[in-house]
C-alpha cells in the first residue's frame, strides 16, 4: 500500500508542477464560474452560442445524453449546477428515489417514478447497462434488501 | 496512505491562511419527513437532513464544497434491517481554480467525471488546458464505493488527455486503474468524442475498452440532427458485452446473474451481447413539445424487444407544466412486456406551486397475481420567502407488491447565503473561451 501511495503522490506531484508550467505559459481566462446572465429555465445555449457549448443545451432528451458533456466539459455544468445536483442521483450511497425529492417538477425526467420494484424486473433483464452506472458499484444497499 | 495524509495536511496549513481573508458561505438545507410502509408492512418514518453549502473567498479561487445527508426513523421499527440512523458524506473537498488556463486542483472527497470515470474519490485531482487545444486532467485516491470489504489496499487512479477545435470537435482520451486489496479490479481504457461539422448536426459518443478482459465493453453514441424548422431527429447507438461491461460490479444481482450459466440458470448469460439502436423524432412548438420514440434491443442469446411511444409536453417556467406519454416495452417473451402511461399536470400561482402525477403500467404477465400497477401522487408547495419553501405531497399506490400503499412526504427547503465583512482580494480577470 506504501508503494501505490507513493506512486500516486509522485503523479500528483508531477501533475502539479505540470499545471504550474502551464498555467504561467498558455495564460488563457479561464471559463466563468457562474453564467453571466441568469438562466431561470432549461436553457437552450444553441440560440447564443454555436461551438461547443450548444451541445449543453438542456432539450427534451438531455437527462439521456448528459452523461457525454459532464465526461467532457464539468466545468461548464458547475456554471449552473452545484455538486448537490448531481449528488441527487449519482450518490454513492441514497435512500430516497430522486422522483419523491422532486414531485413537483413533474416534467423532470427522474428515474424509477411510480412502482419500479415491479418494473425493474423487466427493465433489469432488457438493459441491465443501464442500471449499472448508478448502481453498479455504488448506491445499491437497497439492491442487497432482496438480492442477497 | 500516510504519506497522502500528511501531503493533504501540509496543503490545507498552506493553503487555509490564504483564503481566510474573506468566506462566502452559501448553500441549502433540505429536511424531509417520510411516512410509508416496507414491503413487509413495517412502517417508516424517516427524517432526512440533506445539508450543502459552499465557503470561500470572493474570488472562488479556493472553494470548499460539502454535501451529505443524515436519517433518523422516527419510529421504533427497524429500517431494513439497519440502523435507526445513518448518513453519507457526498461530497467534502477544498478546490483551487486558477484565473487562467481552467487549470484546478481538488483535494478531499469528491467525484470525477471525465472519459472512462464517473467515480467517488477520496484523494486528489487536477487538470489544465495546455497549448493548441489540448486539456489534461489526472486523479488518485481511495475509490468510495459499496463496501464489499475493508479499503485497505484499494486505490485509484487515471487522467484523461483531449484535443480540440473551437465548435468542431472534442476528442479524449483516457484510462483508469484500480485496485481492490492491493489487486488490481478495473483497467479501463476510452475514447470520447463531440463532433458538431455543421450547427445542425452533432454526434457524440464514447467507447469503453476493458483493458483486463482485452475486449470492448460498451460504445455508445449519440447523433443529433436539426433543428429542421421545428424537427429534431436524434438516433441512439449502444452495444454492450456483458462478461466485459460487468466484471467489476460489486451488486451481488449483476454478479450472480453472470456467474449462472448456462442462461437456462439465471436472467443473464455473461456471454451476452446487447446492441441498441434507438430514433426519437421531435416537434417543437414553442412551450409545447410533440415526440415519438422507438428503441430496438437486438441479442445475441435472448432473441430482441422493443420499446417505442410518444409524448406530448407543455413547460413554461412561469405558470408550470403538463405532458402524457404513452409507451409499449415489447420484450421477446410474454413477462417481458408492458404498457405505460403516464399524465402530469403542474401548475404556479404566484408562490404556490400544484402537482399532480399519474402513472399506469399494465403487464402482459400477472406479478404476484396482479397485472396492473397505478400511482398517482398529489403535491404542494408554498414560497414563505425568496429563500424558504415548504411543500407536501401524498402518493397513492396498488401494484404487484402494495394492495394499498399510502406514503405521504413533507419537506422544508431553506437557501442561505452569507457573505463576510472582510475586504475582498483585489478583483480577479474572468473571461469565457
């Protein structure tokens, strides 16, 4: 275990003074932490923007593509949302389905709404992928309620 | 593991005089109150604390993020089986963001996006943007995962390199490697892309390569076309190889399911493979938003289903929402299909906000003898301040499991912010690129 610890600090170190050079070298602004103009609906960044940021534009499908500009472009996503917001979904370890939180954003698309103990064991054999990024090898304690 | 103790101890003594010249504070406190019944009639009454809240200087150079929740049952009777009390700490890190370059650094518990990794880590991170459109990021630490065993011996780590060009594309790569009691668990290599070659077309995908299996786990992609006056057309790609997509799970369900073969002895054979092709086109009207969708699941063992629907929805962030979808899941055999339908209505009224939610799921196959399952749920909310908000709501149920389920919810939401009266740094340059 001393080993691997030591072989990440090396990395970490290495990543640090990396970013250091960098940072004194390439001296682009960085992104804005917050949206300079407020955004109080699902925004559709395609109407101002046609580069990259159009892609995060929040249309009827995107609670099913979001998973590809948070692997790209977090730090876009942290313009607007907080780590809660996400938190309410991918946890690690949750108790309450995200659809009993929020039953008053019914236009949310909030998974396992309704009776889903019935439901999965469909949805489990047609997709099982599916289950796996939420609960694969986190947040399923009450998986392990029946399968023991 | 000490020395990265040490390393983190030594970082926070360097770094916290250095913020202390200013803290903003602000987050949220969600309280809630649940009253329903377990499958085996036990009765739950659990009050959550769901508490996040950030702290730093005026700058938002140094952050530090938390989040987690705490429960206590009300009641006497056990909760699953488990303690009358627990919680989980989400999230707790200390964030440096430089003025330039987007370059970061966390230190603590948080979660890592990027290319193959969606991870909870307790450890360190950081990444830039570097020269001609390129970004590197890196990550190390103890994974936070379902407790199989001890964490003695686990660590993670991995980065991600990418390259880009303004609005045309993105394409990164990166690898992760985990170990597991000192063994290794997962290496996983990947691919991301964001093409967008016109600004009415976009693709986006990423590839999964499980590098201790020596074969491809899971590509999924994501074409995006339109809008075309008021048409979008958006086509789904997934293909996934169970023995190489699941291999690391720790969910006993997924675990047992590949280990029983042949399929004959379980849902899931490991040598299955899932290919998905799905076509969602959708009409835009304004508020008001018109789709139909259709999925097609093509296996290798299990033969194929079907999923496919439409949905018709209204939103408008002032006065509140409506929709009803109608969808068919087709699976190849008979417990492999159902209806669904489902109708919302949301609407505001200045600070009161009203919900109702009907959901139907009829099943061409009796589950513990019944063949439909219905919900419909009830809420309300009231704006007592621009910063405090209660609501309740009470859901009826009867399905497969519950002849007549009753669970009712209250819930307090308070936003605070405070700011300090210390003098703020010098004001930093901020841009957007």
């Amino acid at each position: 275990m001393k080993n691997s610890s030591s072989k990440i600090l090396v990395l970490f170190m290495l990543a640090a003074a990396l970013a250091v050079v960098i940072v004194a070298c390439v001296g682009t602004a960085s992104m804005a932490t917050k949206h300079p103009v407020a955004v109080e609906k699902m925004p559709l960044c395609s109407a101002c923007h046609n580069d990259w940021r159009a892609a995060l534009s929040h249309t009827t499908d995107f609670a099913t593509r979001h998973k590809f500009p948070a692997a790209q472009q977090k730090l876009a996503c942290a313009m607007c949302h907080k780590d809660s917001f996400c938190a309410d979904c991918h946890a690690n370890k949750e108790e309450l389905k995200p659809s009993d939180k929020y039953k008053d954003s019914p236009e949310r698309a909030m998974p396992h709404r309704g009776d889903y103990i019935s439901q999965h064991k469909i949805d489990g054999k047609i997709n099982p992928a599916s289950c796996f990024p939420c609960h694969g090898r986190q947040n399923n304690e009450r998986c392990r309620v029946c399968h023991l | 593991m000490r020395i990265i103790t040490r390393f983190a101890s030594a970082l926070l003594v360097l770094i916290l005089p250095a913020a202390s010249w200013a803290a903003d504070l602000s987050g949220q406190s969600r309280t809630y109150l649940q009253y329903r019944e377990a499958t085996d009639s036990t009765k739950l009454l659990p009050l959550y604390e769901y508490l996040d809240f950030r702290a730093g200087d005026k700058s938002e150079t140094f952050l530090f993020h938390f989040g987690g929740w705490y429960r206590y049952d009300l009641k006497d009777e056990s909760f699953f089986g488990k303690d009358k009390s627990t919680g989980d700490l989400q999230y707790a890190y200390l964030r440096y963001r430089s003025a330039k370059n987007n370059a970061y650094a966390n230190l603590g518990r948080f979660v890592v996006n990027q290319g193959v990794a969606a991870e909870h880590l307790d450890g360190a991170a950081a990444g830039t943007d570097l020269w001609g459109g390129f970004e590197i990021s890196a990550y190390g630490g103890i994974p936070v995962e379902t407790d199989l065993d001890s964490r003695s011996g686990d660590s993670l780590y991995g980065g991600r390199i990418s390259q880009g060009l303004g609005g045309l594309y993105r394409i990164g790569l990166s690898y992760l490697h985990e170990k597991n009691d000192s063994i290794d668990f997962r290496k996983e290599e990947g691919l991301d892309l964001w093409f967008r070659p016109i600004n009415s077309a976009e693709l986006v995908g990423s590839m999964l390569y499980n590098a201790s299996t020596s074969a491809n786990a899971l590509t999924s992609l994501y074409l995006t076309l339109g809008p075309f006056e008021n048409l979008t057309l958006r086509t789904q790609y997934m293909a996934v190889s169970y023995k190489d997509y699941f291999t690391t799970t720790t969910l006993n369900t997924l675990s047992a399911f590949l280990l029983s073969t042949p399929s004959t002895t379980g849902p899931l054979d490991p040598n299955e493979k899932l290919a998905l092709i799905g076509e969602e086109a959708s009409l835009s009207f304004g508020k008001t938003n018109i789709s139909v969708d259709y999925k097609k699941y093509d296996y290798d063992i299990a033969g194929s289903a079907d999923y496919y629907g439409a949905k018709i929805a209204y939103t408008d962030a002032q006065y509140g929402s409506s929709g009803l979808a109608l969808h068919r899941m087709d699976g190849e055999t008979k417990d492999r299909q159902y209806s669904e339908y489902r109708l919302y209505v949301s609407r505001k009224i200045q600070k009161v906000d009203l919900t109702a939610d009907a959901l139907l799921v009829k099943y061409d196959v009796e589950i513990n003898g019944v063949k439909s399952a219905y919900t419909v749920a009830l809420a309300g909310g009231y704006a007592l301040s621009p910063k405090i908000k209660v609501g309740a709501d009470i859901e009826y149920a009867k399905n497969p499991y519950y002849d007549k389920d009753v669970r009712a919810f209250l819930k307090l939401v308070f936003n605070f912010d405070f700011a300090s009266a210390a003098p703020a740094p010098p004001a930093r340059k901020k841009g957007r690129n």
